[in-house]
C-alpha cells in the first residue's frame, strides 16, 4: 500500500508542475504581445516591460480621445461658421505616422471627396523600404479612415521614416488642394 505522505507529495508536485507549465504558457503568451526587442528577457523584466508597455498604450489612447474630441469640436465650429446644415460636411485631413522599431503605422481620415489613393500611400511606403502587411479601411459616412501597418522589408536597412512623413504630407496636402 502506498504511503499517503508520499503520494499527497506526488500531487502536489504534480500540480506545482502543470501550474508552471501554465505560467511559461502565458508567459510566452505575452511575450508575443509586446513590441520587439533585442534580448533574451528574465521573467519578472518581462512583466516590467509589459506593464510599462500596457500604460504606454493606455495613454495613448487617452491623448487620441483627447484628439478625436479636440478635432470634432474644431469640425463642428467650421460647419457653424459655414452654416454647414446639409449632409456634405468638411473633414479636415489628419495624417498620423506612428513608429516603432522596424514597423511603422499610417493613419489618415479624409472626406470622401478627397483623392487620397491607397495605391499612392502604398507606393511611397514601399520605396522607402517599407512592406505592407496590413490595410484597414472604414467609410463613415462623409470620411474615410485608412490604417496602412508595415515593417522594415529589410531589417538592416530599417525604414526611412523622416523620407515617409515628408512625402505622405506633401501627398495629403496636394491631394487637398487638388479639390
């Protein structure tokens, strides 16, 4: 017969081991989440840098909240000016690069009669290093939200960020004046 110390010990080491199993899963889990980085991380400056990352995100999205109430009140004192009352509303085009590493995001929301076209923003992207691997696009109503998600096509090389930012303003703001 088999000694019950011994056994309520095998089960417990069981059970540490399946909860350590557990904890690397979602540790690994995780890991996947943050943003690249260059080493090899210790399990508690893992959880630093994550916590560190989630408030990095958290206030982002507070100062863009900020921006979209900021933008739609300016939007909504020009269509008082104009005595905008119709449908055919004026959107101000916001253009926003976000980078990070060897990705780099373009946000821009537009009017729907602006000429912006994927193809262009596309096109300046990847040949300033960039490859696209994500588009998302929204139409709502009388604007259009474009979200272009790239990396480096070469992560040497990197992307050339300060080229980007230059020739997507010079795009939006000659695509604004073209109408």
């Amino acid at each position: 017969m088999a000694n019950p110390i011994s056994v309520s010990r095998t089960n417990r080491n069981l059970f540490e081991r399946e909860r350590r199993s557990q904890l690397r899963v979602l540790l690994s889990r995780l890991f996947t989440l943050l943003p690249p980085h260059p080493t090899k991380m210790s399990m508690p400056e893992l959880v630093e840098h994550a916590t560190v990352y989630v408030k990095q995100l958290q206030e982002r999205v507070e100062e863009l909240k900020r921006r979209k109430v900021q933008a739609e009140g300016e939007i909504s004192s020009r269509q008082a000016e104009a005595g905008d009352v119709g449908n055919e509303t004026m959107v101000t085009p916001v253009l926003e690069i976000t980078e990070s590493e060897s990705a780099m995001e373009v946000s821009l929301i537009a009017g729907t009669g602006k000429n912006t076209a994927l193809c262009d923003i596309i096109t300046i992207l990847e040949e300033e290093g960039a490859e696209v691997v994500k588009v998302n696009y929204h139409n709502d109503g009388n604007r259009i939200l474009l979200s272009v998600h790239s990396q480096a096509a070469y992560s040497r090389i990197g992307i050339e960020s300060s080229r980007v930012r230059e020739r997507l303003t010079r795009l939006q703001i000659s695509s604004a004046t073209a109408n």
